[in-house]
C-alpha cells in the first residue's frame, strides 16, 4: 500500500499537494469546531445567552450570534460570553469566559457572511479565539492552546470549585 502513496505523490505532485492542502483545511476547521463546541463552530444559534461585563462584573443576555466581546454600558468592549458548570442540584457556577481578537472576530464575521477564507485567516481566528477562568487576575488564553483545552474541556472531576 505504501507503494502506491509514492508512486501516486511521485507521478502527480500537484495533485497530491492539492489533496494534502483540502486535508489539512478540512482537519484545521474540525479542531476548531471542536475547541468552539460551546456556540457550534461558526453558526449562527438563535436564542439569548449570558455576558459578563469585565469592568462591572454586571451579567447581560445577548443575542447567542453575537460574538464577543461587545460593548458594555460606557461603549468600552468589556462585555465577554460566560459559560457555566450546572451542578447536580442544578445550581450553576460561572466556569469560563469567552471573547475574540478584533483580527478573530473580522475573519468569524466574514466566515459567517459565506466568505472563503485562506489558512492563514483560519490559524488566526483560531488563535484570536480567547478563555479565561472568572477570577479577576485570571489572564486570557488561546482556547485551542493546552491552557485553553484545560479551561474548556476539563478532565473528570475538572472545574467545579465546590468539589
């Protein structure tokens, strides 16, 4: 089997560029999906969802589509997406916040808008695809970086603070 990739790669170089090239773009965007699972990827939900204001500490409902952060009350782009841990009583705690790079969040935008993208703006929107935990002095992270998987897709047991 392994003859035939040689020979293939080997007789059509530009063909199996161009293969490896769609693969890789296809595998790019499933990881991000994956890293993003809390909005689906780059669609388009419907429904409210809660922001936290960085500066205040005030939570808001904004529509789900939004992507943050967006404006709080004095203009400033302080409010962020907060994602919660529902306990088994059923009470929730604020385990993660969520924003974008103004650089990220142009490319989601047009990605939205049905735009092609080249790999580059994809590495950079998945770069710019930023977490923290609550805590005040808690520095944002690149959400696909290991820092960032421990954030949002912790190990059994992970985030709650009451356990």
């Amino acid at each position: 089997m392994g003859n035939f990739f040689s020979e293939f790669i080997s007789g059509h170089p530009r063909l199996a560029g161009g293969l490896l090239l769609v693969c890789l773009l296809l595998a790019g965007n499933y990881v991000f999906s994956l890293g993003s699972s809390a909005h689906q990827g780059f669609a388009r939900p419907q429904g409210n969802v809660d922001y936290v204001d960085e500066v205040t500490g005030e939570v808001s409902l904004r529509p789900e589509g939004d992507l943050p952060p967006q404006p709080g009350k004095d203009g400033q782009m302080t409010l962020v997406r907060a994602h919660y841990l529902t306990r088994p009583d059923q009470t929730r705690v604020l385990d993660f916040l969520e924003k974008y790079t103004p650089e990220a969040k142009a490319i989601v935008t047009r990605i939205r808008r049905g735009a092609a993208i080249t790999p580059d703006e994809m590495a950079a929107a998945q770069a710019g695809w930023l977490v923290r935990k609550p805590e005040p002095a808690a520095p944002w992270v690149p959400g696909l970086s290991p820092a960032g998987r421990a954030i949002v897709h912790p190990l059994p047991g992970g985030n709650d603070p009451a356990k």
